[in-house]
C-alpha cells in the first residue's frame, strides 16, 4: 500500500486525510478523492462540474 500512496506524488496528486482538514477548508474545490472503507478502495472524481464514483 505505502508504494501504491508513494506513486500519487509522481501524478502531483496529494494525500489528505479528510478527519483532520481544516474546517475552512473549501472541500467544493478538489477535483477527486481516493477513499478506502475497509479493505475497499474506489475512487470520487469531479469531471465537467459533475461528481462520478469511479468504483
């Protein structure tokens, strides 16, 4: 998993941990998450203002 995480920072992608994000940060801005519940990843991402679960 930590090479999987490690290989986002050559995308210029960023790990955040949305359980300690600021509160005045603006979540509406970010174009996608990556979320894990469990043992299952899938993904969240806003394409053309329109949010899709990539999963």
């Amino acid at each position: 998993i930590i090479s999987n995480l490690e290989a986002f920072k050559t995308l210029d992608l960023h790990m955040v941990n949305i359980d300690i994000i600021k509160s005045n940060e603006d979540l509406v801005t970010k174009n996608g998450f990556i979320c894990n519940s469990s043992d299952h990843w899938f993904s969240l991402r806003r394409i053309d203002g329109v949010w899709y679960n990539l999963n």
